[in-house]
C-alpha cells in the first residue's frame, strides 16, 4: 500500500473509533512503530484534532465536533483542478451542477494573480470537445442524460438493478448484475450480466426509461457473476502482437472487451488476445476499423477469416 493510500484509510479507521493505540495502528496496517507514529503526526499536520492520553493504556482519540484547519491549495493544485475542469468540459458527464459550483468556489478561494493565471490557461489551452469560440471559465452546460445520476446513485448501493429500456416503440425490462458504467464515442453505456439470459449485454443510457434497485432475495453476487463466466469462457480468436506505435494507439482508444498483456518491463511490445464474434455484423465492422486505426505496427498471429477479408477489402478501397 502507497504512502498516501496509506494515511487516508488510517485516518478513515481512526474517525471511526472512539479510541486508538500506535499498537492497534502497527497491527492492523503492518507497518513498524516509527512508520505508525510519524503517519499519526502527518494526519495530525492535515488538522485531524487528535488528543494523546498519557499512561501506560494511553492512546489517542479524536476530539469530534472541532473546527478543522482551512484546506489550502498550492499553486500548482489549483492549475490541475482548474485543467482538469476544461479537460473534461461538454464531456455529458454527470453531476454537472456540482461540478460548476465547485468551480466557482474554487475560483473564490484562489489569489487575483491566480485566478489571472487561469483565464489565461482558459484562453490557450483547448481540450477535445471544447468549444474555442465561447471561453467563458464556468461553461460545463453540456448535460449529461438526465438518467445518470440516478445510475451511478443505485449502483452505489447494489449492483443488482432492474432496468427499463425503449428501443424505437419497444419497452423492455431487465434484471441486470451492473459490471461497468462506461462512455465510448460520446456515448454512456451499461455493461451488464443479463440475469434472465445469463450472459452479458450492452446497454444504451440514452435509452433508459426507468431503473430501480433489485428485491434482494432475487439479487446475485458478484462471486456468482463470476463463476457464470468462468463457464461460459471463450477461447481467443484474434492473437495480436503490438509495438510501440500499436500501443500508443491502443492507449488513445480501445473497445471495452480489448486489454493487452505487456511483454517486456519497458512496456514496448505487448500481446492482444480477445473473441470476437464473426456472426455479428457490427461487431466485425467495428473491429475491422479498429485494426485499421491500430496502424501497421502490429503481427497477427491469429485471426478469423471473416475479419482478414474485411481489412483486404478496405485497403483495396484505398490502393487499387
């Protein structure tokens, strides 16, 4: 466990007891008597109000109900939460009108010399998806589905969900083991292990009518999900070898189902092994595509055929 991970969960374990001991400290968390005190001190610098009892039992509890120090930004912080903010503008993410609010008391908080800093980051810097003719600091006003929140709140509580999908004038529902929440070509979609059909299925967000959470005598656990798939394993179809230009791509965009496994501690060479269904239309176009989009710093080592003649095809498209 890193340092900072480190001190977080122990100031989370401490907030949480009535009392404590460096002991209880060192065993719970493994660390030495010296690495347990300095990390107390560290969270005592944060202004977490600690007392230490004196006495052989003594200990430390935290005094509740105190006023805790001003939180301070250096200069450098507040550049990164400021970018971060512009990085991610007319993005469709969801809690928006948090996410401004918390960009106005941020402006609120910072020095006029910085705050000159930023308007100047906001006139120079442009991200994907911004929009460079109307640079107001505060423009985060691309609303996300208005079913997104309410998602990620139920799915905070349990991941089995029953959901409500119209596709065109049909309205379907399911009941559905949440495995990811994710947002791919501007759109956020559902991954999940359809419980009825037992097996996974992708879900459109824009196409959400209702969700509510799972009666808990019908909900499954996640070692249940996974045991599910364990059975249901599919043997690799496309085998690919990466270079470095490959992975670079790679790392700009990928479909969720492809990882790759690296191959040498420099992380210049890696293998991509995945199952892709020949049978489904789509999902040959879209892997086509992205080989193509992969470039030619890659080997196949194994690929399907209905794919091969794809990309043969398209490259006689363009050199005939």
């Amino acid at each position: 466990m890193k340092k900072v991970e480190r001190i977080n969960t122990i100031m989370r374990y401490v907030n949480n007891r009535s009392h404590f001991t460096i002991t209880e400290i060192m065993q719970e968390f493994n660390i030495s008597r010296s690495t347990a005190i300095r990390d107390i001190r560290e969270i005592e610098a944060m202004g977490m109000p600690l007392v230490a009892e004196v006495g052989r039992d003594g200990g430390y509890f935290v005094m509740h109900n105190s006023v805790l120090h001003h939180v301070r930004f250096t200069d450098n912080e507040v550049k990164a939460l400021f970018i971060a903010f512009m990085a991610t503008r007319n993005q469709q993410l969801p809690y928006l009108k948090s996410r401004q609010s918390l960009a106005e008391k941020l402006l609120g908080i910072i020095s006029e010399n910085q705050q000159d800093h930023l308007v100047l980051l906001n006139e120079i810097l442009l991200f994907e998806g911004t929009n460079p003719n109307n640079p107001d600091l505060l423009d985060l006003s691309d609303l996300p589905h208005p079913m997104l929140e309410k998602l990620i709140q139920l799915l905070l509580l349990d991941r089995n969900l029953l959901i409500t999908i119209k596709e065109g004038k049909v309205i379907k529902s399911y009941h559905i083991y949440l495995l990811h929440l994710y947002r791919e070509k501007s759109l956020w979609l559902i991954e999940g292990f359809d419980i009825k059909e037992e097996k996974k299925q992708i879900f459109h967000v824009d196409n959400l009518i209702d969700i509510k959470p799972c009666p808990t005598n019908k909900s499954w656990s996640k070692k249940k999900i996974l045991e599910k798939f364990k059975q249901q394993e599919e043997v690799s179809n496309v085998i690919l070898e990466l270079g470095p230009k490959a992975i670079a791509q790679f790392k700009k965009y990928h479909p969720l189902k492809m990882s790759i496994s690296y191959t040498n501690p420099y992380q210049a060479t890696a293998i991509l092994k995945a199952f892709i269904n020949v049978n489904n239309p789509e999902e040959l176009t879209e892997i086509t595509n992205w080989l193509l989009f992969l470039g030619e710093d890659i080997k196949i080592k194994e690929i399907p055929t209905e794919i091969h003649e794809r990309i043969q095809k398209r490259i006689e498209l363009f050199c005939p």
